[in-house]
C-alpha cells in the first residue's frame, strides 16, 4: 500500500461576492422616468384634442352634422337642376372589429336634367363645391363619375342612373353608433308646400296625403327642404295635367319623368302606371 500524499486540494472558496451589473446613475433613471410621464401626458391630450386619423374614431352621432352638411352643399352646387331630398338611411349590422357592431348612414339628392348632360351636370357640381372637398369627376367605362371628401372620413359620389337621372350620395362608412343619428328637424312649410298641393290638385290627388319633409341645412343658413308625396293611378295625362304648371317649359319630359321648375321651387314627378310619385322641394343658393 503506497503511503504518498495526494498533492490535489480543492480551491479556496472566493471570499469576494459575485460581480453586480453596472449600476445606473440616479441622473439616467430620473430621465426615464419624466420621459415617461411626457409620453403619457402627450398620449392623453393627442386623444382628447387631436383630429381622427381613422373613420372608427367617429361615431354615426358625430358624423351625422357633417352628411347633413354636405347635403345642403350638394343642393346648393345643384340649385339650377330640378332636385330632389330623399329620406336619410340607417344600415346596420355592418362591423367595426369581430367585437364590435356598426352602421353606416346614407343620404341621397336626386336630380333631373335634360338627357345628354348628366356628365356637364356632374363637372358643374363638382366646380362649385369646397376647393377643400377636392371634388372632381372622372369618366368610366360605366359613364362619368363624381368624387369628393367633405371631411371626416364621409365620401360624397354621384354618378348617372338613368337618362336625365343623376343620384349623389353622402356616406359615412361603417361606424360606432354612439348616441345615434338625429335627422334635422322638418321645419316650416315654404313654397314648396303651396307648390306640391298645386300639382296634387292638378293630378286629381290630395295634399293631406304628403309625407314629413326631408330637409338639410344650406351652407348660407336656412333649410332645404323636401316633401314628397303619392298620387294613385291616374286619370289623366300626368304630362298634359302638369304642363300649365310647368308654364310649358318642363327641364324634362318622358314617359317616367316630368319635372320642371315654379317660383323658385324644383317639382319632380316620376310617373307610373300605377301610380305618381311627387317632390317639391325648397333649395339652398349660394
């Protein structure tokens, strides 16, 4: 048995404690920290002060001032057509996140012009709208169409649908409801109530049967407004009982459609078989 010593020994135990990370200066971290209150400071005023950069950040309550806004412009830029308010539409169901429900509100302006210039219509229009709204029309291979933005995220078009037929429409996109849409009030009766009675008469109907007007507010204060009302079949020639109204110069006369123009209000008869369908409207001027 050999008597030789190891000569191998463990090391000694380090008695100096594990190295740390460097250590901050108080100086860096009390700048951490202010820039972090900046942030959220300037977080909080960006979202209580700032203008949307999105259509969600809108709610239809909010946007519905600026459709009905952008009505009246319309009517105004429009004021030598024979035009037409219809009711303001509501579509739900549509949706905002998989999470969160929405609507989308429409509002239309028909007009009628002589056949051949809806285009020169929809260029003239487009000229008198707001130089900020950036209007414009191009041409397709469907016909001419209008574009423009009246501001917070709503789309205005407008484009033929028929000869002599142009519809311009104002629409939000999808939205939060919010508060809800509230539709301008229906005003007092203008000229075009003493108007429409005239034509109801004419055509062998009653004015008690006239639907609540539609109205917009004009860009130079007031209220467009539209009343519309149905006749039932008729027993005369709608051309020939219109025509002494008209003072014989209708903007336009066919078979679906006689419309013309009596102390400053625009009167749109779209005829049937079965029926008429009249809008006296009040406009807006510039």
């Amino acid at each position: 048995m050999s008597g030789a010593v190891p000569t191998w020994y463990p090391p000694p135990a380090d008695p100096r404690p594990p190295a740390r990370g460097p250590r901050w200066p108080r100086w860096l971290l009390a700048l951490t920290v202010a820039w972090a209150v900046l942030l959220a400071g300037l977080t909080w005023f960006s979202t209580r002060n700032d203008p949307p950069t999105v259509r969600e950040q809108r709610t239809l309550a909010e946007a519905g001032p600026v459709v009905d806004g952008a009505i009246g412009e319309l009517v105004a830029a429009a004021s030598d057509a024979v035009l037409a308010l219809a009711p303001p539409e509501i579509d739900r169901g549509c949706r905002i996140t998989p999470f969160a429900d929405g609507a989308t509100l429409s509002r239309e302006v028909e007009l009628a012009v002589p056949g051949g210039e809806e285009r020169a219509v929809l260029e003239r229009v487009a000229g008198r709208l707001p130089a900020t709204w950036r209007a414009g029309v191009r041409v397709t291979t469907d016909g001419p169409r209008l574009r423009a933005d009246a501001g917070e995220f709503v789309v205005v078009r407008g484009r033929p649908v028929a000869d002599g037929r142009i519809r311009l429409t104002v629409d939000t996109g999808c939205r939060l409801v919010g508060g809800g849409y509230v539709r301008p009030g229906p005003g007092a009766a203008g000229a075009e109530a003493g108007v429409l009675a005239e034509a109801l008469r004419t055509l062998g109907g009653s004015a008690a049967g006239a639907e609540t007007a539609v109205t917009a507010p004009c860009p130079g204060g007031g209220l467009a407004r539209t009343a519309w009302s149905g006749v039932g079949e008729p027993t005369v020639s709608p051309q020939a009982a219109l025509a002494p109204l008209a003072g014989g110069a209708p903007v336009v006369e066919t078979p679906e459609v006689y419309a013309f123009r009596r102390d400053g209000v625009a009167l749109l008869a779209d005829l049937h078989p079965d029926g008429i369908r009249v809008a006296a409207t009040s406009g807006c001027t510039r």
